[in-house]
C-alpha cells in the first residue's frame, strides 16, 4: 500500500507538471495546481484501493490519474476570446 501512495503520488506530480508547462497562461499558481495533482491523485488511489480491494497496482495507479486530471481539469480557466461587438439594435 506504501507503493502505491508514493507511486500514484509521484503520477500525481507528473501530470500536474506538465499540466502547469503546457497550460501556464490558463491555470493559477503552480504551487496550487502541483498539490492539487498530489491531492487528487491520492484520492483517487485510495478510493480506487477501497473500491477494488485486490486489484492491481497499474489498475490502481489508472483511477489515480484519472481523478487528479479530473481534479486539474476543474482548475482550468476559459481561453480568451476576441470580443465581437454585437451589431446596434
């Protein structure tokens, strides 16, 4: 179980850096958007862990990538867009 937290950690960490590399100009501070990565990617492992009881560790690392690019995608700020202006009534 120690392996798992440190590996789903480690994951965890990994996609936020690269979240935070490619999206800088869409996302808050680094320091939020890396523990929020570490947060949701150990949630995710410990409820994927509580839910599959004897599953394996890839299948466990697998929900804990998916619930911290959950728990990133929800920082995400909208892109900028050209403001048209709207014709005169």
């Amino acid at each position: 179980m120690l392996l798992e937290a440190i590996s789903s950690a480690l994951l965890g960490l990994a996609l936020a850096w690269v979240a935070t590399s490619r999206l800088p100009h869409r996302l808050p501070a680094r320091p939020l958007v890396l523990s929020t990565g570490v947060a949701g990617s150990l949630f995710g492992a410990f409820v994927t862990h509580s839910a599959l009881e004897t599953a394996s560790l890839l299948l466990i690392l697998a929900g804990a990538v998916t619930v911290s690019a959950a728990s990133l995608s929800l920082l995400l700020r909208p892109a900028a867009r050209l403001r048209r202006r709207s014709a005169p009534a």
